[in-house]
C-alpha cells in the first residue's frame, strides 16, 4: 500500500491540483522547476521563461538520473542513506569509480562499481560522498573528468567530506557550503572566498547542495526530491523509511556569498 501511495504521489506535481477541462501551464524544461503547474500564462517565477501549455500526452514527468562517485573507503551510510531516498523516488542510480575494481566501505562493504569514469553516462545529478576523499579531490584524472562533464549536470549533491571533491573541480567558488562538522576549518582553508557553515543539516545553492556528515545527507537528499517531486513526495519518502528527523525547510537556503 505504501508504494501505491507514494507511486500516486509521484504524479501530483503535474495531475494533484488541476480542475478537469481547465488549461494548465507548465516551465519549459530547465531545472527544478519544470514539475509545476500554473493556471495562467505568463512568466515563471522561478527561472523567469515563458510558460507553455500543458499536455499531458506529451509532457511525461521525466526519470532522472543520478550518478554516485565512490572512492575505496567510502562512508557506508554516506552514500546508501541517499541511495535509500533516490531510488524511493524514482531516480535511476548508479555508481561510478576511477575503474570497475572493487571497493571497499569502512573496510567493511564491497561495491562493484557499475562505471569507471572511462564509460560512465551523463547523469542529470552527480553525487560525492566522504571517508578517504582526499586521495579523490587531489586526483586530476578524477577531477578533470568531473569539469568535463559539467555541461550534461543539473545538480550537484555532496554529503560529508564529499565537498572537497566539488570544491577541487571549481564548483563551491563563492558559494554557502556546509561539510562534517570537524572539517569545518579545513574546508574554509580550501575555499577562502566561500562561506563555509557549522550546525547547518544542509545548504541550497540552487543547482549545489552540500550536506554535513553521515545522517545529514539523507536530509539533503529529501530536501533534493521536494524540490524536484514535491514536498508531499519527500514527507512519504521519509515515512516510508521511518526517518522521523526530517523537518522540510530545516536547512540553508543560499545563492551566492
């Protein structure tokens, strides 16, 4: 029954609110805002395009994809705290290395990585993770590879130490960013002309968002699905997985420094 429910919840950003025999309108295809439904011409007031009329024969809510870079000791709940939330809402994930060998998560877990960075697809989100990212945010390969695919991405999500690898690639220049809370001061070193926030569960940036340590990214991770899906999405998703901490709005909200 759950997954029934949340299956409808998927559908309500575009058939939730609408009156039978009334023209809706909706953003052309650009970002976070594409799911909403208006009922009047105009501007949308997220990206500022023209909205277009609705049909819903031709306008099917599109499955996003969302790729997970994993470095050999990598954060077990990290990653699969996120995985847990995307997969709920219909994401389609996959994960990706340097190379296909397989890795180890805390010394604990092994992964098979789907991808190395030589065949991996575009993905609509590219996603880091901390444990042993150093090694990943000095590897110029790595880092390289992640600018080159920076046309093909709409959003980057990071939890943990994650941020050191966005923040290599150039990502998190003048931004409000977040980290583990005992990288805070490293981080700052890092990225001297960025804000970097202690106690916040996450922090927004629009197409970035950053999320403290551990736990903190599954709060990103659902924050990332409201904006996307709806916050009734997210609020199910967080039912579904009997996590009673997420509070909608908890986080930082920011553009630019």
């Amino acid at each position: 029954m759950k997954k029934i429910m949340l299956l409808l919840l998927l559908c309500l950003p575009f058939t939730g609110f609408t009156q039978p025999g009334t023209q809706q309108y909706v953003c052309p295809p650009c970002g976070p805002c594409d799911n909403r439904l208006f009922d009047k011409p105009g501007k949308c007031p997220d990206c500022s395009m023209d909205l277009i009329p609705f049909n819903p024969e031709t306008m099917k809510q599109q499955t996003l994809t969302i790729a997970f870079y994993l470095q050999d000791g990598v954060e077990v709940l990290d990653f699969a705290g996120p995985m847990e939330v995307f997969s709920y809402a219909g994401f389609k994930v996959f994960t990706v290395s340097k190379n296909k060998a397989p890795l180890k998560s805390q010394g604990i877990l092994t992964i098979v990585p789907d991808y190395s960075i030589e065949d991996a697809p575009p993905a609509d989100i590219f996603a880091v993770f901390g444990g042993n990212s150093s090694p990943t945010s000095a590897d110029k390969a790595v880092i390289s590879w992640i600018k080159a695919r920076d046309k093909d991405t709409r959003h980057y999500f990071s939890v943990c130490t994650g941020a050191f690898i966005l923040a290599s690639a150039g990502l998190l220049d003048n931004l409000t960013v977040t980290t583990f809370h005992s990288s805070i001061n490293d981080l700052r070193k890092k990225l001297p002309n960025a804000k970097v926030l202690d106690n916040a569960r996450y922090v927004d940036n629009g197409r970035i968002i950053t999320t403290a340590g551990i736990s903190a990214g599954i709060d990103g991770a659902l924050h990332l699905v409201s904006r996307l899906r709806g916050e009734a999405v997210a609020k199910e998703i967080a039912v579904q997985m009997e996590y009673d901490k997420y509070v909608p709005g908890q986080g930082v909200i920011a553009t630019s420094k």
